[in-house]
C-alpha cells in the first residue's frame, strides 16, 4: 500500500533534486527512489551514496515497508570534523 510521504532533501541532495522537499507517493524507500529519479538522473546519482532516515530512524532496508505519512530524510554523506 502507498503513503504519501514527506521527502526532505539537505546539502548535495537539495541541490540535485533541485527543491528542499516534496511529496511522494511509495510503499518503500526503493519505490521513493524510483519515483523521485525518474526525471532527475543527477538525482539518481546522488543518492547512490546517501542515506536515509525515515521519521528519525536509519533506514537500510529498501524493501521494507514504510510507515504512513513518514517523513524521509535524504543525507548525502557530510565533511568535516
């Protein structure tokens, strides 16, 4: 079953998917994916190397099954110290 999900893009993320968020409409974080880079290759590439929060909680697993209107945070990896 889909949610509609809140995406919040941050650092090379927001700057790929071109807006600091939106809407989705997915079952799982892989069906996200596919949604958000259908039209955004630079996008698609991007998120090769992110992670993923889901309502403050990592997410690894693609396939699961994501809660109702979550939140999903988009992190490219971060520099620094």
């Amino acid at each position: 079953m889909t949610h509609l999900l809140l995406v919040r893009y941050f650092a090379g993320a927001r700057a790929a998917a071109g807006r600091p968020e939106e809407k989705v409409e997915a079952a799982t974080l892989a069906e996200l994916v596919a949604a958000v880079t259908a039209e955004r290759p630079r996008l698609a590439g991007v998120l090769t190397a992110c992670s993923f929060l889901v309502d403050g909680t990592a997410w690894r697993d693609r396939d699961a099954a994501l809660p109702p209107a979550a939140t999903v945070d988009v992190l490219p990896p971060f520099a620094g110290g």
